[in-house]
C-alpha cells in the first residue's frame, strides 16, 4: 500500500514581494482588501507498510456513525468538514480531492458493502461524493445501499476510503449494528 498523503489548507497570510507586485499589476479587489489565498497542500501521513483496512471500531482511518432518518429518506449520507479531511481525502490523491473541491460537481465513487462474506460493489449514477454549497458538509449519495441494507434510523455503519493492489479506489462500507428501535416505514 502506498503511504498516505494528509491535505490540509494552506493560507497565505503575508505574500511574497513578487506576489504584492503582481497583485498592484492587476489592481486591488473591489473593496481594496488584500485577499487571503488558499491553495489545498499534502504531507506524507502514514508509512508504506501499513495494515490492511479492516473496519474495526479500532481502526483510525475509518469514519462510524449512526445514520439519521433523513439520510435514509434522501438517499446520502452526511460527513463533516473535519471528518472528510481526516478520514477521506487523507487516502485520496491530490486531483481527487481538487475535482470534489473546485465546484459541486459530481464525483463518481465505487462503494463495496463488507458486511456478509459476499462483497456487493455499487457503481452508478447514484453513488457519488459531493462538496456542499456551504463548505461544511459533504455528502455520499449512497440509495441503493441504503435500500439494499434495509437501514433504519439509528443503525451504526462503518465507512472508509481503500484502494486496491490496481490502484482502484472505493469506499469500504459495512453495516456494524442494527438500532433497538423500530425500523422506519420509508417509501422510496
């Protein structure tokens, strides 16, 4: 497995000499403020020879949550800002995260269900990771897992980003516990 890559953003509080000058060149922002810029960077995070992704409770580079009703009943599941840099864009490459980053643009993912010995991939239309308008969330569009997994509010599922020996990369999905309360009556 190749050593994973930590994004982070990079603000450019104080510019360089040559920066100032091209910024006079091109004149000064409507409201006369110097603009912040902020240009997405990676660092070497974890060793070559780490494990293979096994989605226990005690792996750190999985993401485990409880799924809301209005996850189920939209078809996606919500992830965090931090949590999506953490646990997701981490194991990305650089272009990857900069397509999810640039606009709102649909990025294509496979998602494989572990749950039973029998590993279920899904790949369409609607498997799909998304930034959110606000910057805040993002999203993975996930129907026919959540409709497949019969998920109800409550259920506990694991989630992580892995790739292949070929280079393929796919979010590892595994349903982890079923919620002691009553499954909703969802209508897709």
């Amino acid at each position: 497995m190749a050593a994973s890559m930590k994004k982070t953003f990079y603000y450019n509080f104080f510019p360089t000499k040559a920066e100032e000058q091209e910024e006079a060149k091109k004149g000064c922002s409507s409201s006369g403020e110097k603009q912040i810029s902020r240009v997405l960077i990676e660092m070497h995070d974890f060793p070559d020879n780490q494990p293979p992704l096994l989605l226990k409770h005690t792996d750190q580079r999985r993401i485990i949550k409880a799924v809301s009703v209005s996850e189920i009943q939209m078809g996606i599941l919500f992830f965090s800002f931090s949590e999506t840099f953490e646990h997701i864009f981490r194991h990305w490459t650089l272009d990857e995260v900069n397509l999810v980053l640039s606009g709102y643009n649909k990025f294509h993912v496979l998602v494989k269900d572990v749950t039973d010995h029998e590993e279920t991939e899904y790949r369409s239309d609607r498997i799909f990771f998304q930034r959110l308008q606000n910057d805040e969330f993002y999203i993975l569009g996930c129907l026919d897992v959540i409709r497949n997994r019969y998920l109800s509010a409550g259920d506990e599922i694991g989630l992580a980003w892995e790739r292949d020996r070929n280079g393929t990369g796919m979010f590892l999905f595994k349903l982890l516990s079923r919620s002691k309360r009553a499954p909703a009556n969802i209508m897709f």
